[in-house]
C-alpha cells in the first residue's frame, strides 16, 4: 500500500490523512477542493473556476499516484447548492469528455468550502502490476 501525503503544486492537507491511497490497483482519492499552493484563501473567485481547480487538484493527485482521470471509474461530488448542479455538470463534461465514470453528487454543508469532489480510479494495467 502506498500512501500520497502531497501532491506537487498542492496545499498541504488540512487534517490527519492522505492525499491518496494506493492499494490493490487502485487509487482512492481524498475529497479534494479548490484551494490553490497557498491554502483555502488562495480560491478562484467564481464558482467555475473553483470546479476547475477542484479538478485540476483532482488530476494532480492522481498524477501523483501514476493514472489520470481516464481512469476513474468513481467520483463523488459535494455541492453546497442545488444551483451549482448545472455549472458543475458543463465543466465536469470538460475534464471527463465521454468517459464518464459512475458519479453520485450531493448537496450538503461543507465547512466554508462550496464544492469538494473525491473519486476512485484505477492503475493502469503496467502499473497495477508493480503496486
């Protein structure tokens, strides 16, 4: 089992856990958001932009764990508002295209965050061999 503490470009983690977890031939991906290498105060202004960043750390810790978002077979996605579901639907079909993984989205109170999104993904076959 490998454990990824920090993502080149990342923030640190802001709690007692891994970025990800490797095992098995798969890559469990901590709820990521749209903090930027300087913390949570370091946010894009608009809800997009965070989506866009959310997902680009996404893609970074996958990086990281040797795979990439074509590879992703699950993503949860934790929305503050029933009115995020559209814009974050447009730029989540940006970043998967026509892979699209299973993906459950929900509306919940984040602690003053509007957006956080986890995913499971697998190694591809040449790695999962060596993990």
């Amino acid at each position: 089992m490998q454990k990824i503490a920090h993502a080149p470009g990342l923030a640190d983690a802001i709690g007692p856990f891994s970025q990800a977890v490797v095992a098995n031939g798969f890559v469990f991906v901590t709820g990521q958001m749209a903090s930027g290498p300087g913390g949570l105060e370091d946010q894009p202004e608009s809800f997009e932009d965070r989506v866009r960043r959310t997902l680009e750390n996404l893609r970074s810790v996958l990086n990281e764990a040797g795979t990439d978002l074509d590879h992703v077979v699950r993503c949860n996605g934790y929305l503050t508002s029933k009115d995020q579901l559209e814009p974050y639907n447009k730029i989540y079909a940006e970043f998967f295209g026509s892979h699209r993984p299973a993906r459950t989205s929900i509306c919940v109170e984040l602690w003053g965050l509007d957006l956080e999104i986890d995913c499971i993904a697998v190694l591809p076959d040449n790695k999962a061999a060596a993990s």
